[in-house]
C-alpha cells in the first residue's frame, strides 16, 4: 500500500472517538488473561526491553497503560553531566534536525508547517525561535515513555492546542501536509541554561493522551478550545534528567531553540536512534 494511500485512508476517521476508546481500553483492569497475553505479544511484536524496567515481569502491570508508561530501573539512562551537554529528552529515532528558516519548520522533504502554528498561533511566542535549530524526534511502541528535562530551567507556558490525531509514523510524515501543526499537541515554553527552549508533545492517532508531572493529565479533555497556562518564576523549576511529562500511549517531540544556544552534535540526523539523557547537542553558556 502506498504512502499516499495510508494518509488518505486516515482522513475519514473518527479520530477523537477512536483515542478516547483506545485510551479507555489501555486503563481497563478487567480480561487480565487477554491483557497479559496482548502484553506478551506486544514485547515479542516491538522488542521491548523489559529488563530495563523496575518491574520486568508483565503481571505487575495492572493496565495496559501502566505497562506501556513503564518506569525504568535507575542507571539504565544515564544523563549527560558536562554543563555544555544538551540531553536527549526522550527514546526515540530523528526524524528531522534543521533550523528554523523564514518562521517554517521542515517535516519531510518539501513539506513543512511555521512554527507559530506549530506553537498555538501567538507569533510573540515563536519569534525567539527563528533562526535557531529544531528537532523532531519519533517515539516509536518499543520505546519507553516518559519524557525529561534536556537541560536545567524552568517551563513558564504550557499551552494545549487541539487538532486532528493522524499517525506519526514515517509514511504519514511524508504526506500529509503540515502534519504536526495540525496534530492534537501540548506545548511547554521553558527559560533554560541553553535560553528559551520550547519542548512540543505531539499526539496522535490511538494515542493522544499526555500528562504532565505537575498536572496530570492535560490531554484528551472535552472541547476544542485552546487553552494556556502562565507559572510565575521559579514554580516549575527542573533539573536536567528530571521526568517532565509522558504519553500515555505514544508520538512525537519537537524541539525548538533560540539562534546561535544550542548546535546539535553529528549524532542528530536523521534515523538516528537517541536515548533519555544522552548529549545530542552543545550549549553555548554564558562566559
């Protein structure tokens, strides 16, 4: 089936409706036989690696969800110490590392969105943006979920912004137009060590919930209004490595960051395939 096809077949589906369904199943402690033998296929399907996890047996999970948020042993991410060091937020593989040229963000080859759609469609809040690099970093289900800080600061905006919830995965990036911007996403606007730094979670289809470690759980909520939430300085202060948010079910980061703060390290291109808390990129710090 071809790429075109895929997307397209997408279109006419309930999206919202199937997520909600999907989200509803993924919490039910009910049928424990057919959850852990969905489970089991799972692992064997994806090649999760289980022995990472604080708890590597399947029957400690009591839902779906919990397993597929698993925790992982301390030690097994370890975070880039060096002050320089710009740290990988999330497991996943690159799917685009450019800059941020003429207010547009590059998806896929001739295709991409701006990034004040991108960010909920205030331009003040993506001006700081233009000319610096972004990343778009792909979770796919093997990955484990939670997703950190990549540099001490603090997150002074969290937007949601509702949208469609196509698929993520590399045929649909290709070809649906304007894809992330159109997507259900939560937006974190952070001040850091590395400057402004916004950290955008984007949902998708089967999996458009994300919470947040001081929130709960922001998405899927009733409506389509965006909505903003300002923090005065200092009230959500991270360290580097510390857990921020999570998919509950997964999709994609998109990182943005002000000129000449942060050069990503050769690593970052695209398909590479990056862990929690390992240096993709340098800061530079004040002297």
């Amino acid at each position: 089936m071809s790429d075109q096809l895929k997307a397209w077949l997408q279109h006419p589906l309930p999206h919202h409706a199937l997520s909600r369904l999907v989200h509803a199943l993924a919490r039910s402690e009910r049928l424990p036989g057919l959850r852990l033998a969905f489970m089991r296929w799972f692992v064997a399907r994806f090649g999760v690696a289980l022995d990472e996890a604080i708890a590597p047996e399947l029957a400690a999970y009591p839902t779906f969800n919990a397993f597929f948020t698993r925790a992982l042993k301390p030690g097994v991410r370890p975070i880039a110490a060096a002050a320089e060091a710009f740290a990988c937020p999330a497991d996943s593989r690159v799917s685009q590392a450019q800059c941020v040229e003429a207010g547009r963000v590059f998806q896929a080859k001739g295709r991409g969105y701006t990034a004040t759609e991108l960010l909920g469609g205030d331009p003040a809040r993506a001006a700081p943006f233009e000319g610096g690099a972004s990343a778009t970093l792909y979770l796919s289900p093997c990955d484990y979920h939670r997703v950190h800080m990549p540099v001490d600061g603090e997150v002074v905006e969290m937007v949601h912004v509702p949208g469609r919830l196509f698929s993520v995965n590399p045929p649909t990036t290709r070809t649906v137009d304007r894809l992330f911007a159109r997507n259900e996403r939560v937006v974190f606007i952070m001040d850091t060590v590395a400057g402004r730094v916004a950290y955008v979670m984007v949902g998708a289809l089967f999996v458009s919930s994300v919470e947040t470690v001081w929130a709960g759980e922001v998405t899927p909520p009733m409506g389509r209004a965006l909505r903003s939430w300002r923090y005065r300085a200092g009230e959500l202060r991270f360290r580097k490595g510390d857990e921020i948010a999570r998919f509950n079910m997964g999709s994609t980061v998109v990182l943005l960051t002000e000129p000449g703060r942060v050069e990503w390290d050769p690593v970052v291109q695209p398909d590479a395939t990056l862990s929690v808390g390992q240096r993709i990129g340098a800061i530079a710090l004040p002297r």
